[in-house]
C-alpha cells in the first residue's frame, strides 16, 4: 500500500505536457491501432479461403491411384498434401463454419470481456486466433479445415465485439464517431490484406502459405498487446481506481492529477447510475433482461422486424458472395486474372468504407440506405446478366460499382440503425440479436452459394437484386429516418 501511495504521490508531482483530452496522444493512437489489428484478423479470416478455393481443394477422381498428391516442396517432405478432397457442398461448409463460430465468440464476448478486462480478452482471442490458424494450415482432411474454422470464428467473433468496446472506451471527446469506424475499415484491409497475399501465392504448393498469414498477424497482435494499458472505464467500474488514473494518464497524457479530475468524472457518473462501461446482460431464458424475453416482448416489435430484415438482408444482397468467392465468379470469365481483379475489388471496397466513415455520420440514414439499396439491385442485376451472357468486361465493371454502392451505405447503415431505433433499455439486446442475424445471414450465403452457383449460375445474382429490390421497398415504407432525432422511442415510431 505504501508503494502505491508513493508511486501515486510521485505522478502527481511530475510536470507533463498540459492535457489535451481532445488530442490523440502516440500512446492512445498506439492502443487504436493495436486493437484495430483484431479487425484485420477477422477480414483475413473472412476472405482467406476465395482465392486458393480452387487449388485448395480438388476432386477424388483427380486423386491417382497411389493415393492423395502430396506437396512436391520443402512441406511435401512434411506430410502436407497437395490438395484436399472437397466438393462444392463441402467448401461451402468449411466456408461458412466460420459463422457458426462468429456466432458463440459474439454472443459471449461482452460478458468474457466485463469479468477479464478488454486487453486480457483480446489477448486470449489472439492465442485462440494462432491455434485455430495452425489447424487450418496443417490441414490435410475436411473435418481438421472445420475445426480450424470454428476457433478461428470464435476468436474473430468475440473480438469484433470486444474492439469497439475497448476504442468507445479510451476514445477523447469528439473523436468516438471517427475511431468507431476504424473497425469497419480495419476489416476491409484485412480482406484486402488476404487477396495481396493470394496474389503470389495461389498454387498447388504455396496456398497453405496464405492461411499462415493469419497466424503472424495474431502473434503479432498478441505481442503488441503487452504494451497496451487496460481500460482506464473497465478499471474503474472494477474498483481499481489508482489503476484507472495511471491508465489514464498514459494514454492521454498530461499529469496524474488531470487523468484524476477526468477519473472523478466518471465515478459521478457510475454514482449517479448511469453504467460507465457496456452492461452485460443475463444469459438465463428467463431473465429479466435476457434475449427471450426480448424476442416476445411486443413492444419491440416494429424495431425487432426492422432489425430482422435489415441485419438479414443485407448478406441477402449477396455481399460475402463476393467477398467469400469471388475470384470463382470472375475465373468463369476471366480466369487468368481473376486473383488480380478480385485484389482490386477489395482495394475500392477498402477507399469508399474510408470516404463513407468522414461523411456518414453527417448524412440522412434514410434516404442513403435505400440510394444504396437500389443501386446494390440495378448492379446486382447487370452481374447476373453478364455472367450468363459471357460479357467479361460488363462483369469486371459492375462488380467495382456493386461493391462501393454496398460499401456506401447498406453496409455500415444497419448496424447504426438498429441502436438508434430501439428503446434506450433494450439497445445492448438489439445490438446482440442483430449480431446473431447477420451471423446467420452470412452463414447462410457462405453455405448455399457454391451450390446454388453451380445450378443457376449468373441467376442467382438476379436474385439477389430481386431481394434488394425488397428491402429497398421496405426501407421507403417501414424505416424512420433517426438522424439527429432527439425522441422518444414512441416518436420515433409515430408515423410508421
């Protein structure tokens, strides 16, 4: 106790650089990009199977008679195969088991992440992260890839719920907007990330070197995590107020006395009940606050059926169908450089997520969702013609338009808009169950598409551009505009 007290009378006597608690300070920024990373692993994870699908997997009739090829290269010599027996169904399986992960990690992630603290979450989703890579890349069977792509799923699933909690939480005032987007954007760079590293390496004996990627960016992540500080809310909501302060003090700078001022705050704050860090709500069915109770509570069922479409339809659009196989969608046509177009795809998907994280929070919801909705449908349409058409050049110029008109709003909108139209009690419960819809939309796309593909071909874009067309019409009748609306829950809802 003596040490404590003495290091605390220390600080409080060293003169810093005044506080600026508007300023991003090379600590702060340090701490943001470090999260960010975790970002980065869930884009990579995302996309890491769309190029070397085809290399990585091969038919039982292509197996000679001797049994499975093997690697002919220095991992050859180790028992790595060369491909791995998968039909369509499978690869959509070993695809979209990634969601079935992402599902448990997010549903789990805020109450781990309340008991343990934000840093010691991230650095067990890490180590889960390597373990789960590692299976991937030593994988020789269908049943290893799934397991792989589950712990994979569970970690990214849980740390995309744990980062923005972590950067709302150390964010300065003004900068919360800003930074919150760079989860979004982290995520496209790690698609982006995946495909440049597909670039070199997708044949039949360097793809495994794709999936160890993975594996270095979590180690890396893991390592750079030991020089973050914990959240100096998460601390004090836990009692550790000198904890708090030095937190504090180092990610803002200035003097300990000023992290103190800002300290005191917050307990004000916490006294007065309003809750400092994200609250966790129960797991039990039976719960007061639990997601049954939500579900039949009819008082939320015009936000619920809004959150229900959007969540959902938004992978019903057919985004991850891009994301997750694109480059099998444009090989049809153009399968020299399919790798090359798919890399650029993600880079404009990367550029429009950063134009629209300045602008979004400065525009109408309303009426960008639905401009996005039915542009994603004309474009969505002219993709299905192209490709059953054999029109190459069409396809490569609409799959650019399709994904910076998805990027600019039905993209980030719906996970705006299902906080803003629900009761201020039962924002954390929309915010999980949206989750777990699009964890279950994406599951869905990720599974069915290969096949689906294979029977109807550019088909099954019209489709989607049918089911954008929908929601586009669903949008304009059931939707309230939320933007700076300061209304109660009823009057947000009075007219619809």
């Amino acid at each position: 106790m003596n040490r404590i007290l003495s290091s605390t009378s220390l600080l409080s006597n060293v003169s810093l650089p005044r506080q600026n608690k508007n300023k991003l300070t090379k600590a702060l920024f340090y701490a943001i990009i470090v999260a960010s990373i975790g970002s980065i692993q869930f884009g990579y994870h995302l996309s890491e199977l769309n190029a070397p699908q085809q290399v990585l997997s091969c038919s039982e009739f292509d197996i000679p008679m001797e049994g499975y090829p093997y690697d002919r290269t220095w991992l050859g010599k180790r028992g790595y195969k060369q491909c791995i027996p998968l039909n369509d169904e499978q690869i959509g399986i070993v695809t979209s088991f990634f969601c079935i992960g992402g599902i448990l990690g997010s549903y789990f992630a805020t109450s781990f992440a309340n008991i343990y603290g934000r840093k010691f979450s991230s650095l067990m989703n890490c180590t889960l992260n390597i373990v789960g890579s590692l299976i991937i890349f030593n994988s020789n069977t269908y049943k290893s890839l799934i397991i792989g792509r589950v712990l994979v799923g569970i970690s990214c699933g849980a740390l995309i719920v744990t980062i923005p909690l972590f950067i709302k939480e150390v964010a300065p005032n003004g900068w919360e907007g800003l930074l919150g987007s760079m989860t979004q954007i982290c995520i496209r760079l790690g698609v982006l990330l995946t495909q440049g590293v597909a670039l070199p390496l997708t044949d039949s004996y360097r793809w495994r070197w794709i999936l160890f990627g993975s594996v270095l960016i979590a180690v890396l992540n893991l390592f750079m995590w030991f020089k973050v500080d914990e959240s100096p809310k998460w601390l004090l909501a836990h009692g550790r107020v000198v904890d708090a302060k030095l937190s504090l003090c180092k990610l803002r700078g200035g003097t300990f006395d000023e992290a103190a001022q800002e300290v005191q705050k917050w307990q004000q704050q916490i006294e007065s009940g309003n809750p400092l860090i994200e609250p966790t709500t129960t797991n039990s069915i039976s719960g007061s606050n639990s997601l049954w109770k939500y579900l039949r509570d009819e008082s939320n069922t015009k936000s619920r059926n809004v959150i229900t479409v959007l969540l959902f339809g938004q992978q019903f659009c057919g985004i991850n169908a891009i994301v997750l196989y694109g480059t099998k969608i444009i090989s049809q046509l153009y399968p020299q450089h399919a790798i090359r177009i798919n890399f650029f795809i993600s880079m404009v998907n990367v550029l429009v997520t950063i134009s629209v994280s300045l602008l979004i929070h400065s525009l109408s919801r309303k009426p960008l969702l639905m401009t996005s909705t039915i542009l994603v449908s004309i474009t969505a349409f002219i993709m299905g013609v192209a490709i059953n058409y054999n029109k190459m050049n069409l396809l490569i110029v609409f799959s650019f338009i399709y994904m910076g008109v998805f990027t600019m709003g039905l993209n980030p909108l719906p996970f705006i808009i299902m906080r803003e139209i629900s009761r201020p009690q039962d924002m954390i419960l929309a915010q999980r169950y949206g989750t777990i819809c699009n964890w279950i939309g994406t599951f869905i796309v990720a599974y069915t598409f290969p096949i689906i593909h294979d029977i109807l071909s550019g088909y099954v874009f019209i489709i989607f551009a049918v089911i954008a067309c929908l929601i586009s019409a669903f949008i304009w009748k059931m939707v309230p505009e939320t933007k700076n609306r300061v209304a109660s829950y009823n009057q947000i809802w009075a007219d619809h």
